[in-house]
C-alpha cells in the first residue's frame, strides 16, 4: 500500500491528526426542577478531542485534497429526530482539547420531545457524531 517506509511513517503521523471526538450533551432549565411549556431550556455540549493533550491543539488538515493550509471545522445541525425541522446551525473551528458549546431553546408543545444534534467535520469523513436527546416537557 505504501511505496516507502517514509509513506508509511507519514501516514502513522496523520492519524494522530484526525478529528477524534467524544460528545456528552446536558439539558436543564435554570432554577427548575421540571421543564415546562414557555421555559428556556439550556442544552450544554460539551465536546472531547479525544487524541490530543491537555495543552495540545488540533493542528491543520492532512489531506492530499487540500494542496494548502486548513483548519478542520465542525457543523453542528440541531433538529428534530426525524431531521425534518432545522432549529439551528452553526459552524464550530474547535481547536483546544475541550471545547462547550450552549444551544438554548424555548419549549413551546407539552410530551417528550426528541432532539437530534449532529456534528459533521467539513474536511473528513466517517468522523461525523449523532446525539439525541429525549425531554420530557
């Protein structure tokens, strides 16, 4: 697969590179035990590279595609669990460690809501993240 050892010490280098994540979601309604019609629920992303070191920093994309310097980004696509209605969008170039990001949204229909965030890197593929989220209003 690879012509030179130098290809393949290359290749061992890039994977420490990738964009490997973890995500953990929390949702609450501040100062409320329960959640209910007309509140502002606070969801709190919180998302882990999990490759890199306390004081390390994602690096730049290492990919034969882009013959230039770039900066891996994240989307994050907040929706419903069948992903028909878009709530929100937004682009997330997260290079630390750990990295918080808060989604607040009002409730406006009682019963168990079904939320879906995903996460979609912009530079390479199979790193994408889904999490959903039930919410009893």
């Amino acid at each position: 697969m690879y012509d030179t050892k130098e290809q393949f010490l290359d290749a061992e280098r890039a994977i420490k590179s990738f964009p490997l994540i973890d995500v953990s979601a929390t949702h609450e309604v501040e100062g409320e035990v329960d959640i209910a019609v007309g509140d502002i629920l606070t969801i709190k992303l919180t998302i882990t590279h999990s490759n890199l070191d306390e004081k390390q920093e994602q690096g730049f994309v290492h990919s034969n595609k882009f013959p230039y310097l770039r900066q891996s980004s994240w989307y994050l696509i907040f929706t419903d669990s069948e992903e028909n209605e878009l709530f929100a969008l937004d682009k997330l170039v997260i290079k630390e460690k750990v990295h918080v990001k808060e989604i607040k949204e009002r409730m406006v229909r009682p019963g168990t809501i079904e939320l879906t965030l995903l996460l979609r890197n912009d530079s390479y593929r199979g790193f994408d993240k889904r999490f959903d989220i039930k919410i009893n209003v």
